[in-house]
C-alpha cells in the first residue's frame, strides 16, 4: 500500500509539472502574439491611410493641393527633412529623404547593395519599373517622374549636398557602385532622356 501511495504521488507531480509546464508556454506564446498581431494590424489600417506613418509605408496621398502649372522654385526644400513619396504602381507612399540642388530634387535610397536592403527596399526597383509618383510637401502635392541617375556631373553636386543636409558620408562612388540608388524627381511629361544610366 505504501508503494501505490508513492505512484500515486509521483504521478501527481508529473502531472503538475506538466501542467504547470504548458500554462507557462500557453502564456509565452500570448506575449509573444500580442505585438505581432498588434504590429500587423498597424501595418494594414496604414497600407489604407493617407500617407505613410514613421514606420510603415502608407496609402496613397490624397490630401492637400495638387499644384499644377510651371515648374516651382525648389529652393525651399533645403530645409525640409523628409517627403512623404508614393509611387502610382504599387500606390504606396513612404518618408524619405530630399535634397536640392541647382533647382531640382532628387530622393536616395540607401543599402541596395545588402541583402537586408533588397528585401526591405522593394520601392527603388519599382521606381525604375515605373516612375510615376506624387510627393507630398508641407500640404502640397506635386506629380513627379522618378529617373534614376548612375553617374554624370550632377552626381558630385548631389551626393554633396545629401551629405551636408543630413550628416551622411555619401559619395558618388556610392552612386556608381549601386550601394545608394539616387532619382531625380523630374516632372511628368518631360522627357526622360536626360537620365545617365
């Protein structure tokens, strides 16, 4: 009788163990689905919203004044720190960084060399597909055409003037190397046989 009362009890603490055991990994696996579901549900309700949020890309951009007409001075873009850019395939938008030089803009996008880059960074390989976009500046939306640049004159100038504005080392050799993707932000329906590939 003894020995069946030690069973007995060997059995309960296996059983508790176990038991315990899966509570614990029932309450692990919650944590963890928490913020992962959390983290998407953002990520979706800001595919639909009107622009991009500071961590993911948005819906289209719908807001504010299209500004039709001549071309704008773009000096003002000096000191603007990020643009909202969507492109019209995919209509996704996103915050990137801007500069200005001798009158027009261009955009960057860094780490299209690494692994990580390309599997983050789909927009730059769409861009060039497709370089319709729409970018939106302090309320005002302008329709642009992204047109990659490789290499020429202007790549000096530019990579310059992202290195001042942010603090960045950029150099043209970046540019040449394809380590850094540079576009010029041309207005529609000019033509885009000025872009050095």
């Amino acid at each position: 009788m003894g020995m069946d009362i030690d069973l007995e009890t060997n059995d309960r603490e296996t059983i508790d163990r176990k038991t315990i055991v899966r509570r614990i990994l029932l309450v692990v696996a919650v944590l963890v689905l928490i913020p992962v579901v959390a983290l998407g549900a953002l990520m979706v309700s800001a595919r639909f919203s009107d622009g991009p949020s500071a961590v993911f890309s948005g819906g289209p951009l719908v807001a504010g004044e299209l500004v039709m007409g001549p071309e704008p001075d773009w000096s003002f873009a000096r000191d603007v720190g990020t643009i909202e850019l969507q492109l019209l395939d995919p209509p996704r938008s996103r915050l990137i960084w801007i500069a200005e030089y001798e009158g027009k803009i261009y955009v960057v996008s860094g780490y299209m060399s690494t692994f990580l880059g390309r599997l983050w960074k789909k927009w730059p390989a769409q861009a060039e597909r497709d370089g319709r976009a729409v970018l939106r500046i302090d309320g005002k939306r302008y329709e642009r055409h992204l047109v990659r640049i490789i290499r020429g004159d202007v790549v000096e100038g530019v990579t310059a003037e992202f290195s001042r504005k942010y603090g960045v080392g950029m150099t043209p050799a970046a540019i040449e190397s394809e380590a850094t993707w540079l576009f010029e932000l041309a207005p529609r329906g000019v033509s885009m046989t000025g872009a050095l590939r």
